[in-house]
C-alpha cells in the first residue's frame, strides 16, 4: 500500500493544537473587521450565516512549494452563499484563495470569460457590454451591487487548514453573539491530516533519489468546541462528502451523534450537484431520534440554470426560523 | 523527520512512465486542436512559443479528493505569455486549471474584481466599464482582443501531473515540426513526486485513528527524452526554482549539464518578481563554458507595473533570434 495510517503519534486534541500550532499574522486585523461587520448586522437584526467554502492546504515546508492539498473549487460555498444574500441573510464568506466567490463564479477565467463580454466603440473607445450577453449580466449585477451597497457580504481568505482552523475559531466566537441568529454553514473541504509546524522541513525538500515517505498527524476535530463552546446556540450545518454511497448515511449519522448540532449534509462526490441528504435529529415531544431527508432535483433541469443550493438554502432558512423561534419560546 | 526520502523503489524512466501510466481521455483531442492551430502559424510564418503555466497535482485517489500540490498562482507563465504575443509570437499557453491567464489575469476575482468595473445605466440599463476604470482596461482589452482576432493564442488545461506529463510530450512532438523556431518556456512548477495509478486507493482515505503515511515515487526526469527525443532544435527555457539562495546556481548549472538544452532561469521563491538568472552555455569559437546572467529590476518599479517578465522575454526573444539564424547558418 502506498498510502496507509498508522496510529503511533498521540493525536491533537484542539485544545493542543491552538496551544502549539502559530497563529496566522493577518489573524488580529482580519477578526477587527469581522467584529464590526457583525456589529453593523446585529443592529440591523439581520440573521447572519458563516459560509465556509473551498479546500485547504497543508504546507510540507515552512517556505512553501509543496502542498498536501484538499482540492475544492468552491462551487458549493459560493453558490450557497448567493442563495442565502438573495433570502436576505448577511454572509461572512471564508474561502480559500482563488476558490470561487459569489456573484463573479459566473465569470471564470475559463468558462464565460469575462474579456469576451467587453466591447469596445470604434469611435468613443467606450467599453460596454454585448447586448446578447447583458440580461444575464444584468442580474447578477444588480444582486452583486445591492448587496455590497447594503453591506451585507464579507470576505475572508485562507490558504493553510492553519489559516482556516484559527479564522474558523476567531469568527465562530465574534458570531456567537447572535446566538440563535447565527448559522454556520461548513461547507469548506477540510484536510484531515496535517504536518505540526515543529516538523516542518525549513527548505524545498530536496528529491534527489527515490521516493517521497511523509508522515502526517490527524487533524483535531474542531465541530466538538465548536458545538460546546465557540458557537452558543447558534444553527451549525456541517457537510459530510464521500465517494463511496455505502458509507454516506452511517458516516453522517456518526458524525451527528458525535458532535451533537444541528444537520449533517451528506453529499456523494459523483452526484452532489442532483441530491443531498439532510441528517438531523427529528424531536417529536420528549423523544429524539434522527431523520434523513433527500433533496433532490432533476440533472436535465441543471441545463437550464437550476443549482440544487437554492433548494438547500430554503430548506435551511425555515430550518433556522424555527430554531430562533424556539429558542424564543424557551428564554 | 516527518518528510524522508527512501530509496528502496526503482525510479521510472520516462519511457517507463509512459508505457505504464494511462493518458488522459482528452490528450487526443486536444492534440488534434493544436496540430491545427501550429500549422496555421507555420503558414504565417511565425515563431511559436510552448508556455507551461501553474502547478501540477498528484490524485492520492483515484475518485479524487486529496492531492499532494505544488501550487503556484501561474504568475509568471501568464505575465510571460502576454509578453510573448506583444513580441509577436504565438503562444500554446498550456496551463493548470484555475491558475491565471494571460490579460484577465490583470483582473482576479480577489484583487480588482471585475464587477466592480461595471456600471449600469440607470435608464437604458446598459452596462458599461466607469471611465475612471476604463483606461487600463482598455489597453488590455484591445490586446486581447487583436490577439484573438489574430489567431495567436491557443489555451489547453491541465490538472494532474499525469496530465501535464502526457501532454507536454505530444504538443512538444507537435511543435517539433517548427524546428529551430519553436521556443518551449517550462514555467509550470512540476512536482517531483508521484503515486503511480497501481498504488492508487480507490477510495477516500478513511481517516479513522492516527497518522497517515504517504510513499510516493520519483517523477521521471522529461527534459531528457524532450531535449533529446521530443523538440528537434527547439530552443528550450527552463525554470529552477529554489528557497535556498545558496543552491540555486549550482542546481540550475547542475540541470544545463545534465540535459543540455539551451537557459536555464534560475529564481528564489522570494525574490523572484525582483531577480532571475539566466544560466546558459557561452560558445566563443571551439569552447564551450557556462555562464551566469543575472537580470534585476527595482523592486520599487514594480508598484508602478513594471514586470520582469517583460525583461525576461526581451532577453529570450533576442536569444531565440540568433538560435534561429545559427541554424540557417549551418544548414
């Protein structure tokens, strides 16, 4: 086997990793700005949703070349995080760098580049937009400066799972002063596996013969002091990707039972644009036992421009109302 | 040590890799497009540049979602490439998906992004770019625009180093046909290590309990077979990149001895965009000996949008010219 786990190492707990893994230098400055943001949306009464999105890397030398990397482009995150501006929400957006974001991952550089929408007058020199391509444009447009006018989207970059482990801790705990009102939307794909910077090789590790070993340490998992101490109360959906169908529910299951918040979203890398499956716990009177409810959509009707994250996102925002409006009956 | 290197595997031989590891589904298609694309260009009479761009990937599974990366930005294949045109080459700008591109790389979803150039009118609803924006703006677009119009650029993608490796062979084989006038610039950061298909696990990696162990093997040596095998004459740039100061020139002397081919630009990862050094053979009469040529410009230059690729590709043009007339010389 060329890849295999072995269980030597003491594994972090995350207690253990914040005390010994450096934290970002951008980290302070970044949560200042968080800090007001959610301010400005508490006072507003708006609802508020963490959307994180995109895969995380783990640098193998301290000047860094070489990635372990979850590669992601951050399709899921950044459509979510639309559908949640256009139901109203405030969106803190954490991505990782060059994942796409909302509203421009109309417009990669790929597909649709946006060099090809531009026109130039012969005679003003005047650039505008073709009129073929202008309705659609038009839309996001419109949605994209409404919503940076009513300052309801903020934007965050990461690139290591260091980066995205000490942002995750720093906003979950700025956001937590909306208890209720807050959801955390995790939609970002986390390595599981990363190597402690006391290990770390100082210089480009040198290939000269034979092959590469690297032996890397768990990653601590972080939805336990999240649900128990970063986030109170607030409305946490974790997602749960696998390649593997058979394992999806139990995996999602488990990880609900574990961390004890609120929905797990199972999704299964070959069709995760036509169905998800919603786990939670199903409270009827004293009893709790847990659900699993599929969201499906017809793959034809992606063609058309139908993104089943509109689907997700509805579900989600009754979801949360009801949560806020329980935690409202209670206090 | 957590990263080790071992020596207990047989490296591949690039004529190992290839019998052994499958092609990628698209290589046939894409060949056929750029087959056409130089033959245009041959007719034209142009000279015709290979720019490699962007990092590549090693799959750790075969239903992908962890990859060992060497990423990079593709700064400097994307900057090259648009030097390259304004020089009047053409350019098979082959390069790793999401990476940047020539001219819209001037504008990232992150930095300058382009729905903020837009405005809309608020009577006819027009889109245009706001007149403050519009000058930069339009010296790339009409570049852009010519170039296209001109049939000069030709974009493939890549993603895996397995990608990379079968298509830098076959567009080389393609290229060849322009002899002396064909340039291969290597900027792509290529990994060195890879996870042979056999060794591949089928599925995610389960986390489960402790560490995870990675052995991977060695990626054979290409400048090889493509100096010697692949492009007949054609002048061929490499790229060093080191974070040791110190190793840099020996390695990038060390690599012109080992496959002769024509520069190698050595860099340090962090002062690259300052300083880069051409390391070449000097040919007075009979005697052939190395030499170093260093080209710099004022780190203050570059917040004024200077670029050292622009000086890099001068120096290459000029070099490639009299590559070319050396071999009219001589036939």
């Amino acid at each position: 086997m060329a890849t295999t786990t072995s269980t030597k190492s003491e594994p972090f707990s995350a207690e253990s990793y914040f005390a010994t893994q450096p934290p970002p230098s951008t980290l302070d400055h970044d949560i200042q700005n968080v800090r007001s943001f959610i301010s400005r949306q508490a006072e507003l009464g708006r609802n508020v949703v963490l959307v994180t999105s995109g895969g995380t890397t783990v640098p193998l030398e301290l000047n860094v070349v070489r990635f372990l990397d979850n590669f992601s482009a951050g399709t899921r995150g950044a459509t979510s995080a639309e559908y949640f501006l256009q139901a109203g929400y405030a969106v803190v957006f954490m991505h990782r760098q060059f994942s796409l974001q909302p509203f421009s991952r109309h417009y990669s550089h790929s597909t649709n580049p946006f060099l090809d929408l531009l026109e130039i007058d012969d005679k003003s020199h005047n650039i505008g937009v073709s009129s073929s391509q202008s309705s659609h444009l038009l839309e996001v447009l419109k949605t994209y400066k409404a919503v940076h006018n009513e300052g309801r989207l903020h934007t965050l970059t990461f690139v290591t799972i260091n980066d995205y482990l000490w942002l995750l801790r720093a906003v979950s705990q700025e956001l937590s002063v909306l208890r209720r009102r807050a959801m955390y939307y995790l939609a970002a794909a986390v390595g599981d596996f990363f190597l402690p910077r006391q290990k770390m090789s100082q210089h480009k590790i040198q290939s000269g013969k034979g092959s590469l070993i690297i032996e890397m340490d768990q990653v601590p998992k972080i939805l336990k002091p999240m649900v128990d101490e970063w986030s109170r109360d607030g409305y946490i959906v974790s997602f749960k990707l696998e390649t593997d169908q058979d394992l999806l529910i139990p995996k999602a299951r488990a990880s609900l039972e574990r961390y004890g918040h609120q929905v797990v979203i199972g999704n299964d890398l070959n069709t995760r644009k036509f169905e998800v499956v919603f786990v939670s716990r199903d409270e009827v009177g004293d009893r709790s036992s847990i659900k699993e409810t599929w969201l499906r959509i017809d793959p034809k009707s992606t063609e058309a421009g139908k993104e089943i994250e509109e689907d997700i996102i509805r579900e989600l925002v009754q979801r949360h109302r009801k949560w806020i409006e329980g935690g409202q009956t209670r206090n």
